[in-house]
C-alpha cells in the first residue's frame, strides 16, 4: 500500500477546513483578463500550456462549497478569518485562499497529463479516506454528491502522483562515487576497471560519506534531482557503465547506472516520496501567474523552517475617510506594494 502522500505544504491542507482542491472548474484553453480570476502558464515536453481560471468558475466552487452549512458552521468557529476593521474582509481572504490552491492544483495536473499517469481504485480509495479524515465525514457527506465525487478525484490524482515516482518511472537506479581532484577521479576509476567493486570503492573514497556507507547509492533518477552536469550524465550513462569523472561544483564523480529493481529498491521509497514532492515544488516555482488584481498578487515568501511558499496575497483593503471633503489635509495614505505581475497570455 503506497504510503498517504507528505506533500509539503503549499498542497496540502492550508489548515483542515480549508485545504479541499476544488475540481470542475470550467477552465478554458482562452480567455481574458476581464474574465479570469488567475491564468497559469507552464512548461513540459510537449511545449507551453497555458490553464485560464475565470472569476466565474471561482465563484461558482466557492459557492458550493459554502452552501454546505456544516461546513460554514466549522469555518465560522475555526476563527481562520479576520473580519475586522482595517483589515480584508473574511470573504476576500476565502478566496484568496481558495484561488491559491487552484493555481497550485495546476501542477498536479501537469504532471498527470505529462506522465499519463492513470488514476488507480486504490488511488480513490485512498483519496476517500483522506477527505473523510480532512473534513469529517459528516461534513463531507453534506456537500452535493457530484462535488464530494470531484473532490475525492483530485485527491486521487495526488495519490497517483506520488504512487506514479514510487515505482521509479525513469527506471535508473544512480549510484557516484564524489571526490575532490580529476587525479583521485582517475585514480579510483582505474581501480575499479582492474576488478574492484564501484560500491567498496565508494564506502572507502567518496567524500559524500552518506552516500558511501551505501556503495554510493544515491537512489532513483527523478527529474531535475541533481545539479545540471551529474543530472545529464545520470539520464544518459549507458546502464552498467562507469561513466566520469563528471565536474561539478562538488568535485569530481564518477556515476553508475542500474536499472532500477522494484523488490530490491524498496527501501528506497520514502527517498522516492521526497522526490516527487520536489518535482512538484519545481513544477510551482516554475509556473508564470498572472492574478486578477481584484483577488491579489502571486507572491513566495519563505516560512519558519526556509522553504519557499506560493501563494496568493489579499488586495490592501482600502481606508476609510474620517472627513467629508476629498482634501489633501483628509485623504487616505497611499499604499504602495511591490509585487511584479504580468497580463496574462493571450487566448
């Protein structure tokens, strides 16, 4: 049984009334600034796409989530939202909230459609179980059947996601050997051509000493897993093949490739598991948003532990005047942020 996804946290719950992916969204391949709340734009191996996220589709998800009246009674009681003076209203930060997790819902579909990864009935049932955990099942069997049905679908595709990297889909098991000179590169190099294992090489040369205490095993090739130079040899070293000494800014490496053995390799599954939450990550980070300025500004900000977080931030709420006539003398503060957006391509 493949274990219940640790996404990091700009996927998972935002807290656990609020972290549903909202599916039928209505997103279009065009459509326009005067109709989109978000449009997202992404890159893979077919080219660039481009997901349309219009107020209208927004609008209609929030309103079905909130017509669930155990849920506005969990959300009135978490306190999650402010609604005080000077700051957003509750319904402009539900939505800002809600707009973030769509865009970031966009890479999880990408990596759906690049992989063409199949949604499994284990994948559901998992998923099933994570909704009823997230919401309760009480509340989860409030909402409209066919939206409790999109909800679990998209938690399902996360599931199959990380199930998909599980099973290592590259099929190359990397194992390096990390020193500092060419000369020792050469050196340990000759050595093993002469006859002497790459993995008794690695545990008595290589400098990376947590890889070495394991033959150099560094474990499946993952998309964009290593730096550019060692990334490019692991993806095209011939399979049993000593390949190097490959520079990078580490040193020297020599790098062997295996294919990747699914009753062997297990133990590598929580490494894998990391793995595809970086993959996603990368996928985020790379995304070019332009948001509606009615909903806000895409914005990273790094958290408490240094990771970089995406999401959207609230408009400032505009002030409000403590005089009748528009002078100088009474007239609010200007507020000024500094955020770079970009209009959004066109359909």
């Amino acid at each position: 049984m493949i274990a219940r996804p640790t996404f990091s946290p700009w996927l998972r719950r935002v807290a656990v009334l609020l972290a549903v992916v909202v599916v039928g969204l209505g997103l279009s391949a065009c459509s326009n600034r005067t109709t989109d709340a978000a449009s997202v734009t992404y890159r893979d191996n077919t080219g660039d796409h481009t997901v349309h996220i219009t107020s209208a589709a927004l609008d209609d998800e929030l309103h079905a989530l909130l017509a669930n009246n155990l849920f506005t009674k969990e959300l009135k009681a978490s306190g999650i939202f402010p609604n005080v003076a000077g700051e957003v209203t509750t319904d402009t930060q539900l939505s800002t909230r809600w707009l973030t997790t769509l865009i970031r819902q966009t890479v999880v579909d990408a990596e759906i459609n690049n992989g063409k990864i199949t949604v499994t009935p284990t994948d559901t049932a998992q998923a099933t179980q994570d909704e009823t955990t997230t919401f309760t099942a009480p509340v989860l069997a409030a909402f409209d059947k066919s939206f409790t049905t999109k909800l679990v679908h998209r938690d399902a595709q996360l599931f199959a996601v990380y199930r998909y990297y599980q099973t290592c889909p590259s099929g190359r098991f990397v194992s390096h050997i990390l020193v500092k000179t060419k000369a020792e590169a050469d050196a340990a190099l000759a050595v093993i051509r002469s006859g002497e294992k790459f993995a008794d090489i690695a545990k008595t040369r290589s400098i990376d000493t947590t890889s070495g205490k394991v033959g150099g095993a560094l474990g499946c090739l993952t998309p964009n897993e290593f730096v550019k130079e060692l990334q490019s040899a692991a993806e095209t070293a011939p399979l049993g093949v000593v390949t190097g000494p490959v520079k990078t800014g580490f040193g020297y490496h020599l790098v062997l490739v295996r294919a990747w053995s699914p009753t062997t390799d297990t133990s590598y599954g929580q490494a894998l598991t990391q793995a595809a939450s970086a993959v996603l990550s990368a996928r985020l980070r790379d995304l070019k948003v332009w948001v509606n300025p009615r909903y806000g500004t895409w914005s990273a900000a790094k958290d408490a532990q240094g990771n970089t977080n995406f999401s959207v931030i609230p408009p400032a709420a505009p002030q409000v005047r403590t005089c009748r006539e528009a002078t100088p003398a009474c007239a609010p503060a200007t507020t000024s942020t500094s955020t770079t957006t970009t209009a959004p391509p066109a359909g």
